[in-house]
C-alpha cells in the first residue's frame, strides 16, 4: 500500500532561501503563548513550539522536513496549522501590521 503523498506547502514557503534572514521578523517581543493565542494554536502546539525554542517570526523553521515535525512530536496537520499561522504573523511584522 502507497503512502500518502505529502501535502505541498504553499508558494510562500518554496520561496524560503537557506540564505534569509529572520533580522525583520525577529525584531521585537511577542511571547510565544500571545503568538498562539492569537492564531489559537492549541496548548499541546505551543508546548511542541517551545520544545523546538521556537520564537515567533524566526524563518529557520520553515527548513524543518516532515520528519523533524514528527521528531518534535507535531502531527502534519499541526505543522501546517502552525506555519500557516508563522506566515501570516511574519507579514504582519513586515507590514507593521501586528496587533
């Protein structure tokens, strides 16, 4: 029996250079628990997220294969959930936009 195929990640995320930066989104001081809240990401992602010392807007993430999600202990559709969340919270840092 064939495995399921792995989702694509959206054209955002294929855009990622091992090369970026994360200096504009990780110029400021938003908690962890207050990215979460706001993208209501469950208690059980953001303890995974700190397990990883993941801090909001940092793009060295987006490098994570399906295989360290599984590591860190996120489901597919977790990591999805949550990079769908980093996107919007990245843009809204660039656009100054982040409330």
């Amino acid at each position: 029996m064939a495995s399921p195929a792995t989702p694509t990640p959206p054209p955002h995320a294929q855009s990622v250079s091992t090369f970026s930066s994360p200096g504009t989104t990780m110029s400021h001081e938003v908690l962890l628990s207050d990215f979460c809240a706001k993208y209501r990401l469950t208690t059980q992602t953001q303890e995974k997220l700190a397990t990883l010392d993941y801090t909001p807007g940092n793009k060295l993430v987006e490098l994570l294969s399906e295989a360290g999600w599984k590591e860190a202990g996120l489901s597919v559709l977790a990591s999805h959930s949550f990079l769908v969340a980093h996107w919007k919270f990245c843009d809204a840092i660039c656009n100054g936009t982040w409330e």
